[in-house]
C-alpha cells in the first residue's frame, strides 16, 4: 500500500468554509477542501498556496497548521496523510473560480455546522476528530 502525503486548505470567509464537489476516481461525488500531493522538496504552505490557485484561482498569502488525519483508502491501495492548513479571510483574495472542472463540479461556501455529504474521507475524519477552525466564529 502507498502511503502519500496530501494537503487540505480551510479558506474561511464570512464564517463559511469553500469546498468543492469533487469529479473523477479518488473520492468522486464527495465534498472536499482545496488541496492536493505535497511534491518533493515543497513545504506544506508552498503546496496550499498552489493547490488554491491552480483549483480556484484564489491568492493566498498566509495559512498556519490546523491538524492531521490518518485515512486508508483500501479499494485505491493508498494510505494518505493529509496535514490541513487554515487561512482566514485577510490571508487571501479573489473570488473562487472552477479551474480544473474535470476535478470538481464547483466550488461553494458552507457553514462549518451545515456541510454537505457526503464529505471526503480526510475532512470527515477531522470532524470526527472535534476539529473546529480559528476563523470561523462558531457558537
């Protein structure tokens, strides 16, 4: 089993949090931060700030470390680590845009208390971890 490093972005604005629907074999139909494969040699705010742009065409100047998850996808024979990253409203810009459609139906904002399902593996696992974001104000 390959084990692989993956990144998850928390973009929050207006106490809602961006994800999209995602297209394709690996988590087809489920809802999913932005993200992807940290690369070789990147660091893991290097790999967020790219991932947002290349998925949805946001500017993001500044994440910190927000928690990790364990998941195993055994029909894929792959163990990820996914290392999620947050970034508050003042730490990026621009509205989001669908760049890669043949990986995500679109993007939408959702109340952390709202989202919807079914959600990817590695943010379902945060939540069961209790996983709360900093710029969310949450009651």
């Amino acid at each position: 089993m390959q084990t692989l490093v993956g990144i998850g972005v928390i973009l929050c604005r207006n106490n809602k949090v961006l994800l999209g629907k995602r297209r394709g074999a690996h988590g087809a139909g489920t809802w999913a931060l932005p993200g992807g494969h940290l690369d070789p040699g990147e660091t893991i705010a290097n790999c967020a700030i790219r991932e947002v742009m290349e998925e949805t065409a946001l500017k993001v100047t500044g994440v910190k470390h927000a928690g990790f998850t364990d998941d195993y996808f055994v029909q894929q024979s792959r163990h990820y680590i996914t290392l999620f990253v947050e970034s508050a409203q003042e730490e990026f810009s621009g509205e989001p845009e669908n760049c890669e459609p043949d990986k995500c139906e679109a993007w939408h904002w959702f109340d952390w208390h709202a989202l919807p399902e079914p959600l990817f593996p590695p943010l379902k696992s945060l939540l069961e971890q209790g996983f709360k974001p900093e710029g969310l104000k949450l009651v």
